[in-house]
C-alpha cells in the first residue's frame, strides 16, 4: 500500500471520527430525546455507512476503472481536491455547532439560530461542497473512472439542499435574507 492511500484513508478516518465525536457532544449537551427511526432513515443510515465502507476497502486496495497509465498528474490534481473538500467539510461542519444534524434527519432544531459567519458567509452548504469535493478528488487520486459518479451524487445534493431550504425559508427567522446575501455551494458564483 502507498503512502497516498494511507493519508486518504487517514483523511476519511478523520472526517467521520470528527462528524462522530461532535455528534456525541451534542447528544449529550441537548435534551435526550430520541428520534423515531423509521426504515427510511435506517435505510439511508444503513447506505451512508455501506457507501463510507466500500470507500475505504477501495482507498486500501481496489484499483477499480483506471482512467490513465499516467498517474502522477492525477493523483496530484486527485489530492487537491480532496484536501480542499476535506477542509471546507470539516469547517462548515465545525463552524455549524449545535445547528447540524443528520441529513435524514433535517428538522429544525428547538434554538436553532442561522449560522452566517466563518464559511458560512460565503456559501449555505459547506459540508455538501467539501463532501462532494473531497469525494471528487478521492476518485481522481485514486485515477479511477468512478469520480463521474461524484455527479450523479451531485443531482442528490441539489435535490436534498432544496428540500432543506424550504423548511428553512419556512421555519428559521432569518434564513430568507441570509440567501438572498449568500451562494449555495460555490462562493460568489453558485
């Protein structure tokens, strides 16, 4: 295994311990109330992780559909990307607080306030954009043709972000004005 792969794998491994400890600081700060899991959610929480596995059995040890016999440039431009996702998940994630939740989850929290400093002054979905990014970036490090799937992934995203802003222009004082002054994934252009 080359180094390449350990430090992509240590970057998911990073991700989802991050996504995991604010998950469990929060369960325990907020009242312990318990969600109704119905099968769709478990479903969607049962794909997440089946999805976050075979990421990590590919980043150790799958070359699946290579694009090029020439990698160098690949993995360069592969790796970019992903640490730019990486970062821009894990600060919109940490910069969110108490104001995330899952994504089959999305509700508005009891408190929940708009969170319009940091990167979210620039753009309304930063865990989206850097989860879309670093998964990009992943599939091109890893020079497999499997980055085109990261844009049928992409007509998801845009697909649960508008379900989740009609609640919010609906339910959260404030979001409506915070929109109009922001971009969705892209600062300054989308």
């Amino acid at each position: 295994m080359d180094n390449l792969r350990i430090f992509l794998l240590m970057g998911l491994l990073t991700h989802k311990l991050i996504w995991e400890i604010l998950k469990r600081k929060k369960h325990s700060q907020v009242d312990q109330q318990k969600l109704h899991v119905d099968l769709k959610k478990r479903i969607i929480k049962f794909g997440k992780l089946s999805f976050l596995i075979l990421l990590i059995i590919q980043t150790l040890f799958l070359n699946v559909l290579p694009i090029s016999n020439h990698t160098a440039f690949m993995k360069f431009i592969g790796t970019g990307f992903y640490l730019i996702g990486l970062i821009v998940a894990i600060t919109g994630r940490i910069q969110l607080g108490d104001n995330w939740i899952d994504l089959e989850d999305y509700q508005i929290l009891k408190g929940q306030s708009v969170v319009s400093k940091g990167i979210y002054r620039y753009i309304r979905h930063p865990i989206y954009t850097g989860d879309l990014l670093l998964l990009f970036g992943l599939e091109l490090a890893l020079n497999s043709w499997l980055v085109l799937v990261v844009f049928f992934i992409l007509f998801y995203v845009i697909k649960q972000i508008s379900h989740e802003e009609t609640l919010l222009l609906k339910k959260l004082s404030g979001y409506k004005e915070y929109r109009q002054n922001t971009k969705m994934m892209i600062p300054f252009v989308f």
